[in-house]
C-alpha cells in the first residue's frame, strides 16, 4: 500500500503510550494499537480528526506517501 499512518512515529518522537492516546481520544485501545502497529486499508475521517486534535497536528503529519514497490502509480487521464 503507498499511504502509510505514521502514528507510531509521532507517538515515539512525543514519548506517548498508545494507551495515552486512547484515553485522550476516546477511542478504543485496539484501534489505536492497531493503527499504530498493523497496515491499514481504511481509517475513518473522525478517527483522523481526533488524533489531530489530541496530538496537536495536521492531517499530512500522520501520512506519508511511498510508491508501490512495482513502481506502478495511478496515471492521470
């Protein structure tokens, strides 16, 4: 997948527990376990709007874009 969270980055450079993050938040430990440790497919605008909130950041801030390891990206028609 080319988009990636980096929450457990942010979450290292700052020294906050995953457990922190979901008492602040209001979601659920395994969710933000799961966000922090596991790929993803999907997340959910609300789930990025409260760890925007809570950490302080800007949506690009939990993302970052690398290409697929073919190397094939979408091509605009």
């Amino acid at each position: 997948m080319a988009i990636q969270i980096r929450l457990r980055h942010v979450l290292d450079d700052r020294a906050l527990s995953m457990y922190a993050v979901a008492k602040g938040t209001g979601l659920t430990y395994p969710t933000v376990y799961n966000l922090a440790t596991k790929p993803i497919a999907r997340i959910d605008i609300e789930t990025i709007d409260k760890l925007c909130a809570f950490l302080h950041i800007q949506p690009g801030d939990l993302f970052v874009w690398t290409p697929d390891d073919d190397g094939a990206t979408l091509a605009a028609e």
